[in-house]
C-alpha cells in the first residue's frame, strides 16, 4: 500500500475515532443540543454556516410569520438590492423574543439593514405560542456557549450539530397543521436555505380559516381586549441603530376581520398600525407598509399570511422600496 493510501486510512480512522469519542464524550460535558429542526435552531445553523462561508446576509428580515411568511428574500434580491438577503422571522415571536434573538445571531452576523417586521399582536401580552418560542431560544441560550473548560470533542461535536449538521436541511417537508376545533390541512413546515417559510402561499382563505378554533385568542391565551404597547418595539429599534444598523420598520399586511375568532382584534388592526407608521416616522425611523398592496379575500391564505402571488407583489415593493431607503445594499 502506497503512502496516499496510508495516510488516507489513517485520516479517515482518525475522524472516525473522533466521531465515536465525541459521540460517547460530548453528552458529558455540555448540556443537551435543542433539536435541530427548531426553526430558531435551522435558523441560528444558517447563519454561522452563511457567516463562515463569507456569504453573511447584509440585508436581515426579522419577525413572526406575517412577515415571513410575505417578504420572499429571493424576489427581493431581485429588485436591484444585494442577494445576500436572508430571513430570521420566528413564527410566533414577540419583542422581547427578538431582542432575545438578536443576542444569538449578533455574535455571527451584522447586517447592514434590519427589516423588523410589526404588527398589532405583537404589541399585547404573550400568550402560550409566544411562550413556547421563548422556550426555544432560550435552550438556544443555554446550548450556544461552551463552558469554560469543555472536553475538546465536546466542543467540536456542539459546533458541528448546531452548524454543521443542519446543512442541506433547507428543503421542503410537507405536514399536517392543525388545532383543537380547526380542520387539518397540509403545509409546508421546513423554511427554505435563505429562510423563507412557504408554509401557506397554496392555501385558499376559505380552506385555511377552516383550520382555526373558534375562539383564537382563547386558545392561544391572549388578551385581544389588552392595551397595546408600542414601547418595547421602538427601543428595540433604537439599539439596531446604535449598533450601527440600518433598522426599517416592516408592516406586513393581516386579515384579521375575515374569521370571527379574530374578528375583535381586527377592530384595532389598522388603528394600531397606523399609530406605529406615525410614530417610527416622527422618531426618524423608515416605514414600508405593505398593507395598501394587499386589500382582497383572494390575497390571503388566512388571517395572518398572504397566498404567493401575494408574496410576490409585497417582495417586490419591499425589494424596490431598499433600493430607495437603503442605498447602502443595492447590487
């Protein structure tokens, strides 16, 4: 046997006896990874890949699912803008779960522009669904630094399950979504590589209300009659802008006076909106609103995502309107 055969054997022996070391090692000296098909973790995973490849995103969507699940990264890359656009929205989250997340992917990356994505609900108390996404940062918290002192192959195995092992899983994995009292439909629950979420772009309005509960707001435990607080969400953008980021603030179209089970809310729907656009502005931050291109049943997939041609339409505007508010990120 030649020496390239020797030394080829033995490299490959030596990676597999680290395999099999951190394997046995690893469980022993840091706590348990969350899995990696959390939509915080797919994303965190992402972004260290991206970041350590030097294809980092310069332009950041963050938010809940109205936003992205509207604002696709690809069609917004092609309105003239950079294509290093990417989509950290997590279904579900709040202000304080963003500024949350933004601790984890601020060690990774530093995106010139921060589209923050807002609408009323994120604006009252958490409710359950909130909960269970703060539950997933913060596992994402705890699993993200290494202890002091960490076994080797301890470290090496984390760093490779939380980065490396999540490559290649941006593809698409059809499920059937569904809550007590709401009619199971088929979804598409894996986001793509720039982390856009196709989840409901195929669903009509009148098959996807079928899937909710009666009472929304009680299942999902929040208070639609709470005062609404713009607060927490204009501080946060205030940070982004110290740390030397371009913040925009994104209001993503709703439909929340199609389905009765939201019906109360969408009351104060563009009231709240409109008080947020006005303010943002007054405080010397840019405003895209997305809302007067999104005004029709056949736009919307149910009362907080819109249906792809939809999608296309706002990507295209938003991309267009960072070509005018952004000329630090155009192509």
């Amino acid at each position: 046997m030649g020496l390239r055969s020797v030394g080829a054997v033995a490299a490959v022996g030596a990676a597999m006896a680290a395999e099999v070391a951190a394997r046995r090692l690893g469980p022993r000296f840091l706590p348990a990874l969350p899995p990696g098909e959390t939509e915080a973790a797919f994303k965190l995973g992402r972004l260290r890949e991206l970041a350590r490849s030097g294809q980092a995103p310069r332009v950041l969507i963050i938010g809940a699912s109205p936003t992205g699940t509207s604002l696709d990264p690809a069609v917004i890359a092609s309105r003239g803008v950079t294509d290093r656009v990417y989509s950290a929205c997590l279904t579900g989250a709040t202000v304080p779960v963003l500024r949350r997340w933004r601790e984890l992917w601020k060690q990774e990356v530093a995106p010139e522009v921060i589209l923050v994505g807002a609408q009323p609900l994120m604006f009252v108390a958490s409710g359950r669904f909130s909960e269970k996404v703060t539950a997933g940062v913060t596992a994402l918290e705890g699993s993200y630094v290494a202890p002091p002192g960490a076994h080797p192959l301890a470290t090496w195995r984390w760093r490779r399950e939380l980065a490396g092992a999540l490559r290649g899983r941006g593809g698409s994995e059809r499920y059937a979504g569904s809550v007590p009292g709401g009619q199971v439909r088929s979804l598409v629950r894996r986001p793509r590589p720039d982390g856009f979420l196709e989840a409901f772009l195929d669903v009509p309005l009148a098959e996807g209300l079928k899937t909710f509960p009666d009472n929304w707001f009680e299942y999902m435990g929040i208070d639609p009659y709470a005062p609404t607080d713009l607060e927490p969400y204009l501080p946060f953008l205030a940070e982004l802008r110290a740390a030397g980021t371009h913040p925009i603030v994104l209001i993503p179209p709703l439909r929340l006076s199609a389905s009765p089970s939201t019906a109360v809310e969408g009351e104060l729907e563009n009231t709240v909106s409109d008080q947020l656009h006005k303010t943002a502005k007054e405080r010397g931050f840019d405003v895209i609103d997305l809302r007067p291109l999104v005004n029709d049943d056949d736009d919307f997939s149910d009362m907080f995502h819109v249906r792809r041609a939809a999608s296309k339409r706002v990507s295209e505007a938003c991309g267009d309107a960072l070509v005018r508010l952004a000329p630090e990120v155009r192509a």
